[in-house]
C-alpha cells in the first residue's frame, strides 16, 4: 500500500499497513480527533510517530505473515511510543493465537484462544459492555469509562483475564476486553466503531505520554 498521509496539525499517528482490511474506518477516527495520520510499512515512519496503531481484520496468521514479510517484527517489538492494538490488533500482541496456532509478537504475556461462549452465538458480534479490572481503574486510557458505556465487537478468539488486563467484557465468559503492559495497549472491540464511548477511549489514548505509561 502507498503511504497515505493526512496534514493536520495534533498528535502524529501512524496505523502501520499489516495488510489487513479495515484501516480506512481507523484512519478516518483518528483524523476526526485532529491527528495527523499515516498509514504506512516503513520502519523509519513507525518509529517516529508519537503514536502507532496496530489495527487488523482477519486472520493472525496472515497478519503475522504480512508483518515479517515486511520486517516488521522486530520494529513493533522495540517501539517506546505509546502503541495501540486493535481488535485481530490487539490479538497480535499477545504470544500465541490458537487462530493458525501462530506466534505472536510477545508485547503483552497472554494466549488468545477459542471464546468459550457456553453456546451463544460465534462471532460475538454486536455492543456489549466493559468492566475495569481491580487495581486497574485509574489508568489513565479508561478515564470516564462507565459499566453504562457500550462498545462494539467481532471476534470469535479472545485473550483469557490476566494482570495484564485492564477491562474485561462477558460474553457466555470473562474474557479481556482491554490489555496493557508498558507502552503496549490493546483493545478487543472496534473504538473506531463505537460511537462516543469509542471516541473518547481513542481520545484518552491521544492524550496518553510514554510517562503515563512507564
């Protein structure tokens, strides 16, 4: 894919091009939120952004492929920026998906396995809501999380509840609906499709410094 860039004048964001669908609706969030945005496979791009979003729709394995196709491993797994993961994203940050049985990249400890939905029906597919892990509250990508908000999900694999998460969502079982470790975020559900409960999750990662993060 060509780089695309867009000329704004806040916070630069780049979406890196793991060759995956969906990046059209991410880039077009962040641009609303007056981010100046990239979607691009350069190393040099990535690393300098203030923040860089791993998005993805699809398979892990796939993605994986696409990502050391490109040389790109070893650029994700050294990033100190604030990084968030999206959804197959998010998956990806994790060291194994039983989704290919592939590794991962290795971000934040974790497996992502079959959702155990005890017989609703697969994908989850629609709104549901979030619950902020113990311990976790006052992290600064959760300020004005409410158990009313709702956010959007389709996924069929998930990453079970960890120290590492910090908001969960239940869907026939407790699975991890946002993880972090250091400068590593991820989220499960589409921010990006959201509505204002997604805005301002995306907003709230904007704001975020590598200091909010240490």
């Amino acid at each position: 894919m060509t780089d695309i860039v867009m000329k704004n004048n806040g916070t630069s964001v780049v979406i890196v091009d793991t060759g995956c669908a969906n990046i059209t609706s991410v880039f077009c969030a962040f641009e609303r939120l007056g981010a100046r945005v990239a979607v691009s496979r350069d190393a040099a791009m990535i690393q300098s952004a203030d923040k860089v979003i791993i998005p993805g729709v699809g398979t892990a394995a796939q993605a994986m492929a696409n990502i050391q196709e490109r040389n790109l491993t070893r650029v994700l797994q050294n990033l100190t920026q604030p990084t968030l993961g999206i959804c197959l994203g998010m998956q990806l940050m994790t060291d194994f998906s039983a989704e290919g049985n592939v590794p991962c990249l290795g971000l934040i400890p974790g497996q992502v396995l079959p959702l155990e939905s005890q017989g609703l029906r697969l994908p989850h597919m629609g709104w549901n809501t979030l619950n902020k892990a113990a311990g976790k509250e006052q992290h600064p990508v959760l300020h004005g999380l409410t158990t009313d908000d709702y956010v959007y999900f389709v996924h069929s694999f998930a990453v079970a509840p960890s120290e590492f998460m910090l908001a969960s969502c239940d869907y026939g079982s407790r699975f991890a609906a946002i993880i972090g470790k250091g400068n590593y975020l991820g989220m499960q559900f589409h921010p990006e499709r959201s509505s204002s409960t997604g805005r301002k999750l995306l907003q709230n990662f904007l704001a975020l410094t590598a200091t909010d993060l240490a």
